[in-house]
C-alpha cells in the first residue's frame, strides 16, 4: 500500500460519510438556519441535530476520529483525516452529527489516556454516546496563553481536595446546552520547573463556584456552542479528579492538540472544497459587462491559484497524519506545526476569492462563506497562534546547523 492509499474500510466510510452528506446534512443545513432563527437563542440546541445524530449512528458513522477500535472504526490519523475533510465542508452540522467535535474529541482522548475508571464511566461513555458535551478550559484572559507556561489559574491543594481560582476565556462549547464537563488547566505549583508547574482537572460545569461569565463573539457572530469566558471562585475539586498526576497538565496538553490539529486542517482544507465549488458555480452563473465572470482571466487565475493551494496544503496535511502514524506525534511536531500554519491561511485565502466573486452576497448569511471566513481566520489563534507554531518549526530547522556546528 503506498502513501497515498488508505484501507479498504476507510474508502468504504468515505463513501458512506460523501453519501450521508448530500442525502442528509447539506439538506439540513437550511432547517438549522430556521431552526435556529425561530428560537432567537444563540446556543439553541436544534431538533434537526438530533435526527443527523440518529442517522449518523444508525449508518455507522459515529465516532470515526477515535483510534481506539472498542470506541470507534480504529482508524488510523492518516484515515481519518479524509474523513475530516469531508465533514469540513458543512462544519457546524457534520463534526457533530457524527460525534466527531472539537473539543469533544481531544477530550476524549485524554479521558481515554488518563482518565480514571470513575471518569470514564460518568463522563467518557456519554460523551462517546453523544448525549453530552464538554470544554477545554485552557486560554486565560489576563496571560498571553500561546506560553501555556504563563497559566494562572490556581490549584491549591486543601486535604483531600484543590481549591481553583482564576478566570478563563475561549472555553470552547461550554455554552452548548448539552455541556457537562470541564477539562481545566492551572497552576499546581508555582516553584516546580516550569513545565511541571501545571496539571488538569476534571471539573463538572455545575460545579459550586463555577461561573459562566458570558459567550464572546467572534468577528460579530455567536457560535452556537460558545466561547465562554468562566470565573473560577474556590472550586473545591477532589484530588481523584486530578487527570494522571500533579504536575501533568503540561504533557496532556501536548498530547491532546497533536491529532486535534490534524482534524482543525482538514476541515479547513474541506471548507476550502466547498468555498471554490461555490466559487466557481457562482461564476458561471454571473454575467458582467456580457460576458460569465467565469471567462475574465482574472477569476480564472483565482480558480487555479485555489485548486493548486487546496492540492499542497492536503499533501503536506496528509503526510503529517501518515508521519504520526509511523514514527509518533513528537517526530511528526515539524509537520504538524507547519500544517496549523498553512491550512488556515489558504483556506482563507479561497474563502476570500469566494467572497468577492459573490458580490455582496458573500459577506451575508445567505451563503456560507462568511462564517467561513470569521472561523478560519479565529483558526489562526486556536491550539497557538500562528507565530507559535513558527517559532517552533525555525528553531527545529537551526538545529540541524547548531548540532552540526558543535561537532
């Protein structure tokens, strides 16, 4: 089997989840507009969800991330990363009809990782049913979060128990009306090394002391599962809920946003798909000045410019999976930086041409391309900023000359 194949069950779920998405999801997609209009609720919990749901489940197309076999399809990174790029191409539908969400999914992973058998049972197994939903509470507004060591939130221990203040902010999903849990990041210990000073904890979002301050919008649009800012006032966490040690969050926190940001790019190479398929249909169908916007050189160069970005953010994307896969998400880190850099931006960037060749339309409602726009460009910032993941990938290269150097 060579690079670019992948199984003969991942080619049938492809085809399952391609046939899924044009009889069900992008059908639905104008039922959760109304839907949602109707109840004038920005984090309404809409019916039509629910029947995707059931059908995803009922078809077999549930939790298709998870590589764990007893959970899930067991696919490997690589596998599930066409999967994911399907799924983009209707991001606020397909992701969660499938049981496949951010942040769901990392949480998940790490419940599975470093979980108790109480978490699992009382978290966990919904969690993998569906039936209820979680956040990460990791970015705070007072630090620049990008150093995860900056962390102020603090964790002190009281007996058999930790006391948590602090403030958090972009806790994504904690608005979701079927939110349940909270994985918190803060400081345990402030004199530890600077890497051991921070652990996890599982935290219930009712729990005595847990605020939801409010959601923040994102370029003027609210997300229907919220970006909530949380006030943290002497939450009393037992010590079982402390995820695999004191002194661990630094390394979950690792090791959950290597895959997450495998699935962030392919969704956003999917929404670059559909931004060009709208792109191009839209400019067949306009005449300017008698003649299709399809026949100015200049639209056309767009289209090229988009389908040759698309192809080399996918190949580069795709070896990242297939490099975690053979060889571990460590050695992959080059790779998996450098794709949280590349495939927002281009994706954004085919957003845009999409944009301008809808005319006004673009920028409303009425097509999916702004929203598109407000959520690649947030993708940016997500999981560490652009800057970050730079940074790390220069100092890797300067390596090979410094080690080099030294001999």
């Amino acid at each position: 089997m060579s690079m670019f194949e992948i199984s003969d069950r991942a080619k049938q779920l492809q085809e399952e989840l391609l046939g899924f998405m044009d009889e069900r999801v992008y059908p639905a997609e104008a039922v959760y507009a109304e839907q949602m209009r109707e109840s004038g609720d920005p984090h309404f919990h809409p019916p039509v969800l629910e029947e995707l749901k059931a059908e995803a489940q009922r078809r077999g197309l549930w939790n298709l991330f998870h590589p764990h076999a007893q959970w899930g399809p067991g696919l490997t990174n690589f596998e599930y990363a066409h999967l994911a790029e399907i799924m983009g191409r209707s991001p606020h539908l397909a992701p969660e009809a499938t049981n496949c969400s951010a942040p769901d999914t990392g949480n998940m992973e790490v419940l599975t990782l470093f979980g108790t058998a109480e978490h699992q049972e009382r978290y966990l197994k919904p969690l993998l049913e569906g039936t209820i939903r979680s956040a990460f509470a990791m970015t705070e507004p007072a630090v620049a979060s990008s150093d995860a060591t900056n962390i102020q939130l603090s964790m002190e221990r009281d007996g058999d128990e930790y006391v948590l203040n602090g403030r958090k902010w972009f806790a994504s999903n904690a608005l979701h009306k079927n939110c349940k849990v909270l994985i918190v990041m803060g400081k345990t210990d402030p004199l530890a090394d600077s890497h051991r000073q921070q652990s996890m904890m599982v935290v219930p979002i009712d729990a005595p002391g847990v605020t939801l301050v409010r959601g923040l919008s994102v370029f003027g649009y609210y997300d229907r599962e919220g970006h909530a800012e949380i006030l943290f006032e002497n939450v009393r966490v037992p010590e079982a809920d402390v995820l695999s040690g004191v002194g661990e969050g630094f390394a979950i926190s690792q090791a959950r946003l290597g895959p997450g940001r495998i699935h962030h790019c392919m969704r956003a190479i999917g929404m670059a798909e559909r931004a060009l398929e709208l792109l191009c249909r839209r400019a067949l169908a306009r005449e300017t000045f008698g003649a299709a916007l399809a026949e100015r050189a200049n639209i056309q160069d767009w289209i090229a410019e988009s389908r040759i970005d698309i192809e080399k953010t996918r190949l580069l994307t795709l070896k990242a999976a297939w490099m975690m896969d053979e060889v571990g998400n460590r050695a992959a880190r080059t790779e998996i930086a450098a794709i949280k850099v590349d495939a927002p931006s281009m994706a954004l960037r085919v957003v845009d041409r999409a944009i301008q060749v809808h005319g006004g339309g673009g920028v409303t409602d009425d097509f999916p391309l702004a929203e598109f726009w407000a959520h690649l460009r947030t993708l940016r910032l997500a999981d560490g900023p652009d800057e970050v993941h730079k940074r790390s990938i220069a100092r890797q290269e300067l390596r090979k000359y410094t080690s080099a150097r030294s001999h």
